[in-house]
C-alpha cells in the first residue's frame, strides 16, 4: 500500500459510527429483528446476546478479510459460513461453560446467530473487499449498532413488564405499585418488541435529517 | 475476478474443514468439565425445584445436601439395587430399556415441617430433542407435591413453555392413582383442565405435540414406579 492511511482516519471512524446512528442494522436496514424480538424480554439475555454477535461479527470480519485473496468466489458463502458456524459453536460453547442459565434462557437463538443476516451481510459486503483492520472496524461497529438496540429493547421491556432491572425490583423500591401502577403484562410478549423498535425508528427518523425521505 | 482451479478449491476446503474441526475439538474438551459440572448443578436445582425449594446456581449444592436426605435405585421388583448412585443415572437410558431392567433412581427429601416426599425423575420425548424433569410425591404416593420440566430445543415460546414456573405449579396436589387405586397418570388437556379434576391440567396452547409427549412421558415413568408406590402405600397401612 502506497499511501497508507492512519489507523483512525475520519472515513474508518466513520466505519464505527455509522452504524449507530445512519447506518443502524437494525432501525434503518431492519435486519436481525427476529433475535431482536425473542431475546429482549430481560436485560441480561440482550447484553450478552449483543456481546455474543460483537465477539462473532467481528472476529469473522477479520478470518474472511484476511483470507479474502485466497477464498475462490465460487465457494465464498460456503466459507463464510464456515467461519461464522465456527464462532457460534465457539461461543454457544464458552456460554454453556461459563454462563450456563443465560445460555439456557438463550436457548437456539445463540445457534440462530449464523443465520442472522446482519453478520452474512457484513461479510459479503465488507470484508470479502476491505482490508482486515477496516473490516474489524466495521464489524464492531455494525454489532454495536445491532446490541445498542437490543439492550434499549431488554432494559424497556424488563422494566415496564415484570419492574426489574437485572432483576432487582425497581418499581418496588420505589414504591410505584402503590399510587396503582401494575406491570404491563404485554411488554413480556414479542410484538411490543416490535412496538419498541418501531418507537425508536420513529425517533430516530424525526431527529436525524439524513434519514427523512422525500415525498 | 482471479479464477481458481478445481484441486485449489478441493485443497482450500479440505485444509479449511481440518482447521475448523481441530479448533471446535479442542474447545469442545477443553470446556467439557466445566459444562459437565454446570449441568450437574442444573439437576440439582430441578430436583429442589420439584420440593418447591427456591435456589440458583451458587445455594444448589448445599441446599441439595441439606434436603436431601437419601437417594437410591430399585429394579422393577423394587428390591434396592446398591451398586448404582442414583444422581449418577440417567433416566433417558433407563427408559430405552424394557420395563424389567430398567434401574430406576429415588430421591427421599425431608423438608423443614417434618414431611417427607419422594422425587422420581422423568424424561421422554419432546418435538425437537429430549424433554425431561423430576416429579415429587406426598408420602401417600398418590398426590403430587411439585414437578419441574426441562427441555433441549423445543420450540420458544410454544413448546418451550413447559419449564416455566406456572406450568409446573399446575401439578400440585394433583392424584396419579384413583379412587380404585388404578393407575391413571396425569393428562394434559387442550382448551383447559376441568379444575375439580383431580388428574388434568392445562396443555400449552401451540405446543401439541411437546404436551402430548410430556403425557406420554409421565404416563411411561411413573407407571414403572408403580409397583413401588403400591408396596410403600401397603407399609404405611
């Protein structure tokens, strides 16, 4: 490379923010809402689902970048998803050893993780052209995009529908369900995931100029 | 586009194939002890959550040697059989077998108020994979204490559902013998148990055939501690 450019140049700072704002996997391309909906009912399960998804699209960003000249495009999809199968094996792995009740509540959805579309996405689109360190930018990018809203959806959900944090009983401390609130019984059930995510579109859209369509 | 020949891609699959099947082995045994000992714990908690214990993950152990009074394995003719550790057998073998020479484990809980219940386990087959859990008995041997279920990869949501605390709760004070002392196991009823009933409850709605394969599950089980509940009923007269 002739004119090496700095490891944190604007256009690869980009790489990392636009995905949390213009760029959102999930609000603006709407990919990997199935996970969004099933994993989000408590706090605990998003954050480690979004780990989970920064750990593998990152990591295989990186494998698919570096092997990017050898990998023959007429078996491409067939190593990506190879590589991607592998780091969910690995990590649905490392979970059963080191967080056996988050990776039970977790259940599929952990394997389900090769088939999000976000992380294939990012391969074929991304790494198979960009170097290794762009491709790493943009992976942990792209999943932090995707675990920022799952976290927003499980902190939502597990506080309006069963008033816990982590957990720990918010409301009751604070001695909401006195003055008659009662926990929202429909926030534990899928489509107010989808609710959520449609309110956050929603705000997300009327504050950023960029996304707003013309009629 | 760089073109590639046949034997490259053939050479490129195969060493990537070894690369990946070596990485995941290693990680497979290399975390092995660790899951083995989590899933010992999980047991644990299923068979304390039968005797309505709450737990977790750091109390099960010590909460399971202070319940816990005695554990054993009887054959079909219920004699004791002592060479075997009851913890250590697993059911979903022992169910394979036919009804003779099935080893079957029996777990005794003393709990605070002085009563004793007997805890058998079950397992059976769900839609996706196994589907199994531990059922607690009064010491009449007809009424339930409590029951947990647990399941490999039934469908979340439907199937799924049958770990979850309600289901299981259903199960108390529920009778698996008649009043003629027939055995009639418990039934899983679509569109709601008839709550005087004393051996129905609630199916789960969308999940038919896991329902159907719990039934069948305690119907297979606990028929096999038949004679065994029959003979300790005949003690305590």
């Amino acid at each position: 490379m002739s004119d090496r450019e700095p490891l944190f140049s604007s256009k690869n700072i980009k790489l990392l923010t636009n995905p949390l704002n213009v760029d959102n996997p999930i609000t603006v391309q709407v990919l990997g809402i199935c996970s969004a909906l099933a994993i989000t009912v408590k706090l605990e399960p998003s954050i480690v689902m979004a780990i989970s998804v920064i750990v593998v699209l990152s990591v295989s960003n990186v494998v698919i970048s570096a092997l990017r000249k050898m990998i023959p495009p007429r078996i491409r999809i067939i190593v990506q998803l190879t590589v991607i199968a592998t780091m969910v094996i690995l990590v649905d792995q490392v979970l059963k050893a080191f967080a056996y009740d988050v990776s039970k509540q977790l259940s599929v959805f952990v394997g389900l993780i090769i088939t999000n579309c976000i992380i294939m996405g990012r391969l074929e689109a991304f790494a198979m052209s960009n170097s290794p360190w762009t491709a790493f930018l943009d992976g942990i990018g792209n999943s932090i995009g995707y675990g920022v809203i799952l976290i927003i959806v499980g902190f939502f959900r597990e506080l309006l529908g069963s008033g816990e944090i982590f957990g720990y009983p918010v409301f009751e401390k604070i001695g909401i369900y006195n003055i008659g609130y009662e926990n929202n019984g429909f926030m534990i059930l899928p489509p107010m995931a989808l609710i959520i995510i449609g309110v956050i579109i929603w705000v997300q859209r009327s504050r950023t100029k960029e996304l707003i369509e013309e009629s | 586009m760089k073109s590639f020949s046949n034997t490259y891609i053939f050479v490129f699959s195969t060493i990537m194939v070894v690369i990946v099947a070596a990485l995941l082995s290693t990680a497979a045994m290399v975390l092995q002890p660790l899951q083995e000992r989590n899933i010992k714990i999980q047991k644990k908690r299923n068979i304390l959550s039968s005797i309505r214990i709450e737990n977790n993950a750091k109390n099960a152990e010590e909460l399971y040697d202070k319940y816990i009074s005695n554990s054993f394995v009887i054959n079909a003719e219920t004699e004791e059989q002592e060479s075997f550790n009851a913890f250590e057998i697993e059911m979903g073998l022992q169910m394979k077998k036919s009804p003779e020479q099935r080893s079957l484990p029996v777990f005794i809980s003393s709990l605070d108020d002085g009563t004793k219940k007997y805890i058998v386990p079950v397992h059976g087959k769900g839609l996706w994979g196994p589907i199994y859990g531990f059922v607690a008995l009064n010491d009449d041997f007809i009424t339930l204490y409590g029951a947990v279920f647990n399941h490999d990869d039934e469908t979340p949501g439907l199937g799924a559902e049958i770990d979850t605390d309600w289901f299981g709760a259903q199960f108390a004070d529920k009778k698996i013998f008649n009043k003629n002392m027939k055995f009639i196991s418990i039934d899983l009823v679509k569109g709601g148990a008839d709550p005087e009933s004393l051996n129905e409850v609630d199916a789960i709605s969308g999940g038919t055939l896991t329902s159907d394969g719990l039934e069948k599950m305690l119907y297979d089980c606990l028929s096999s501690y038949q004679t065994y509940f029959k003979n300790q009923m005949k003690n305590n007269k």
